[in-house]
C-alpha cells in the first residue's frame, strides 16, 4: 500500500469532513513524529477524579496525568504489549518501599518533575491530589477498593517524600496507585479555581486539565477531536517519541477503516468484528486481537424498579434472550461465550464464566406469568450511541426475540457523553453495555459488579450474603476456602442475574505497519508515550 502523508488535507476533507485541528503537512519529520488515532467515541472530562466520564476519557488522564507507580507491560504475540496489575515501577516516585508487613508504603519523589504550567511537583501536591481522589465520589469508590478511604492515610514526609499507612496490608493497594483514579494533579492551579461551593474545583477541572504527564492538550474540539503535544519537560519515563498526537471522533467504522486503508490514520480504535476480519485479510496492517479475561458484555436490569425488582422477571429475559444470534450477528464469533452453562452448581471459582440461561422461550413465558405478567409489559431497551456498532444489532435482535414473549420494547439511543450519567443516575431500567474489571480477582471483579453504590454496579444489585462472601473472599489466604467462598457467591449471581453476561470480548484493534510500542490497557485506549514509528 503506497502511504499518504499524515493529515494530507485533502484526504482528510474528502473523508472526514474536514474536522478542524488538522495537523499541518510537513514533510517527513511531522509524519515521524505525529499519530493520528481513530475512534468511536469521544473524551468527556478532563478531571481523573470526576463523575460520568467516558471510556474515550481515560485515554486523555492516561497521558495528560502522572501517578505515583505505573503498571509494568508483558509482551504479547505480534510485537505489542499488555499492562500487567501484578508488577509497578515508579513514575513521579523514583523508589517506593513498603514496611511494617505491608502497612506502609513510602514514596521517594523525582526532584526534577514539574507540572506543565512549570511549577514543581512536590508531595504535597501528591498528599491533596490522593485526598481529592478519596473525597470526590467516583474516585473515592474506586479507589477504596485498595484500602485507600481517608486523607489522614497520606502524610507529608518532606517536599519529595509521601508515606502512606494501610488499616492492614491490601494486595489491592499498589494496583490502585497505578490507576488513573490516582493520577496526581498540580494543587496550586486547581486551588485558583475552587469554590467554597465546589472546594476541590471539580467544575473547572471537568474543563481544564491541570497536569504534568507526558502529554498537555493543545486543543479540545468536544465531540469531536482532541490535539497533544509532547510535553518536553517531562522527567517521570523516558521521553516520549511522539511529539504530537490526534484523537478524532469518527462514528463509522467504515470511515475509520478506510482512513487507515489510506492511509490517513494510523490506529483504528473500536472497529466491529467485520472490518477488523476484512483489513486482517488484507494483510497491509498491524491487526491484533487480544484475548479480554475481565471484561465482559452484558444486559442489565436496573433491580431497584418494576418490573425488573423481581428476580422471576430477570430470569424471564435471560430464558429469552437470542444469545447464538448475538454473538454471531453482533460479534460475529469474536470472543468466548459466556451462555449455556450445563448447570446452575459452578464447578470453578473463575469469573466471569458462562451462565446457566440459553434460549428457551416456553420458559420465559412461565416465568412471567409466575410474576404476574402473562402478557408480557412494555419496557424501554437502551444503547450507547458509542457503541453503536455491537449496541444498535444486539437491541434490535433482543427486541425481536423479546416480543415473542410478549415483552414489548422501545428502544432508546443515548449519547455517550450522557451514557455515565444516566448509569450513575440510575435513570436506564434495561440495557446493554460492556465493562472490564481493572484487576482479574474473581473477588475483586464481584466488588466491582455485584455491590456498592456506583455506577459499575450496573444492576443497582445489594445481596447481603453475596456481600459477607466476597468481604471474606477478599482477605482469604487459604485457596481452598478463597474457592468455596466464591463458587457460592457465583451461584447466587446465577440465581439473581442482576446482568446478564453475553460473551467475553477480545480486544481488536488496526494499526499502521510502522507503528511499534502500542500496550493494551484494560480501559482500551492508546497511551502514547510508549510508540514509536520503525523504519520504513
């Protein structure tokens, strides 16, 4: 395939639109030097601590913000890489140690990082940055999940040494640390811009970024694009080889696919499963898939409203879900499924792992005339818009197969950038989505999923034995138990299917033969600091 200049104008007009913020044809060097990524959705906020951000916004903390430690990568087949939860080096923290059993980790700050606005960075920026995050809710939640909850934890040794004291050690911790949800912002610039109303200046924040990563945001087209530049200064990993990055919005996959054919994009992110098959058959471009064992998609009811409060109406559905349709039409096979398990009795402690419903409409018709519906009830199905290329077919499939049973379903597309909202809300009765787990923790993955006020609690589910044994799970050091505990925790999630789990997914995605370094996150959005282009 002949390459086209990165960017080339005309291109670019011809097939996107002419989006603005295009960056400037100029010669070799720029195209060296510069990456342009594709997706299906678009960054929300620029704040790693707020409310309702997108999937597409955990790219932009990824690059924008340094946190204490970073993940460790492993290699995969293919010359890419994946981030692995259980090994950390340090990134604003040269060294970090941990005494007294685990309790207290201390971090020993590089003297010569500065915020982007040049300011140094010092421990107590880190001290108020981990205080925001264990006081602002969406962070504050995540970030308990490691045993980081009070503000007294963190102590400021002296301007480049942090301690941090644990009520007892957590396997969890470090992992957390290494999550966007902790990146580290510049205080003093944030301050300026609190309210007695909103004293951690979440509002200004949510629009401004106010970090020190490797990358500081040129422009923000919302909707639409965001620019990077390489920030030069930057001192926490060696200095990226990029030294300018775009992020477009681009909702058709086949535009997306047909950029990078041409040659006028160099990663495509969220293609379906046809075009990530018809550019592997090519075999022009970098195409990989990587296989996803804490994500997963998914239905899901909202349990807290009628008529998906009762679990015979749960069970309903999942009996009458068109589950082989969906993963063929909908992910044309790309995956694992995760339906028709032969028993409801779980012979392993994995999660997640496939569920005892498949399509049996006689069933579901019983079951709802059990919960006093016999002719079935109007109800309303939504996607995000987002997501549209798995969302639209599958709500279109469940609506078909769910009228058979006299189920019958509106269906509602909601933007992406009010999809996180109207979960946290809990404003969505009944629809289709996928997540991931940071951590593979069976206990961990239940916490996330199965529990809590938040947002990832998708099916607004509270079990209070499931509750008691995933608590003991969590600290349990004998695998025996750690396994009984969780084969019944996951046969009540059998039972109660607050969501129900369609498929594993694998993570696809298209890249430019010449770009080398991409590492796959959980989140799956591009880290930039990593790439390089080869040789031609």
């Amino acid at each position: 395939m002949q390459r086209r200049h990165l960017f080339q104008a005309g291109a670019a007009a011809g097939l996107l639109g002419g989006l603005p913020g295009m960056l400037p044809t100029a010669g070799a060097q720029a195209r060296k030097d510069a990456l342009r990524v594709l997706a299906e959705g678009a960054p929300n906020s620029r704040d790693p601590h707020g409310e309702g951000v997108s999937r597409e916004s955990l790219g932009v903390f990824t690059n924008v913000y340094d946190r204490l430690i970073a993940f460790e990568r492993q290699p995969l087949p293919g010359g890419i890489f994946r981030y692995d939860y259980s090994r950390f080096q340090g990134e604003l923290a040269e060294r970090f140690e941990a005494t007294e059993g685990g309790r207290v980790l201390t971090f020993h700050l590089r003297r010569d990082a500065t915020f982007h606005e040049g300011r140094p960075v010092t421990a107590a920026d880190v001290k108020w940055s981990l205080d925001r995050g264990v006081s602002l809710p969406a962070s504050k939640r995540q970030l308990a999940t490691g045993s980081l909850t009070d503000p007294a934890q963190f102590v400021v040794v002296d301007p480049h040494t942090l301690r941090i004291t644990l009520p007892r050690a957590d396997r969890y911790t470090l992992p957390n640390l290494a999550l966007t949800f902790a990146s580290i912002l510049d205080a003093e610039l944030v301050k300026r811009h609190a309210t007695e109303q909103d004293p951690w200046g979440a509002q200004w924040v949510r629009n401004n970024a106010a970090g020190g990563g490797a990358y500081q945001i040129e422009s923000w087209t919302p909707g639409q694009q965001v620019v990077y530049t390489r920030f030069d200064a930057w001192k926490s990993g060696p200095l990226p080889a990029l030294r300018r990055a775009v992020f477009q919005t681009v909702p058709s996959p086949a535009t997306r696919a047909a950029a990078l054919q041409r040659g006028d994009a160099d990663v495509a992110l969220q293609l379906p499963p046809r075009e990530i098959d018809a550019l592997a058959e090519r075999k022009t471009l970098q195409v990989h898939s990587v296989p996803v064992t804490n994500a997963f998609r998914f239905v899901a009811f909202n349990t807290r409203t009628k008529p998906f409060d009762d679990v015979r109406v749960r069970q309903a559905i999942a009996y009458a879900l068109p589950y082989t349709s969906l993963f063929r039409g909908a992910s044309l096979g790309h995956g694992q499924p995760l339906f028709g398990a032969a028993s409801a009795t779980p012979s392993r402690s994995t999660f997640p792992q496939p569920y005892p419903y498949e399509t049996q409409l006689q069933k579901a018709r019983e079951l709802l005339a059990q919960a006093g519906h016999p002719e079935g009830f109007e109800t309303r199905f939504s996607f995000n818009v987002g997501d549209a290329t798995i969302g639209e077919p599958a709500a279109l499939l469940i609506q078909e197969s769910l009228a058979r049973i006299g189920v019958r379903v509106t269906i509602d597309k909601v933007a992406g950038a009010q999809w996180g909202t109207l979960q946290t809300e809990r404003r969505l009765p009944f629809y289709i989505d996928s997540s991931s787990a940071w951590f593979n923790d069976p206990d961990y993955f239940f916490r996330i999923f199965f529990q809590g006020d938040w947002r990832w609690n998708f099916g607004a589910y509270d079990n209070p034995e499931l509750n008691a044994l995933v608590e003991a799970a969590r600290w349990e050091s004998d695998k025996a138990r750690y396994d009984a505990s969780i084969r019944r925790a996951i046969a009540i999630a059998f039972r109660d299917v607050p969501l129900v789990p369609l498929w594993l997914p694998s993570f696809d995605i298209a890249l430019q033969p010449d770009v080398a370094g991409f590492t796959y996150y959980i989140h799956g959005q591009v880290d930039f600091r990593p790439l390089a282009r080869t040789a031609a």
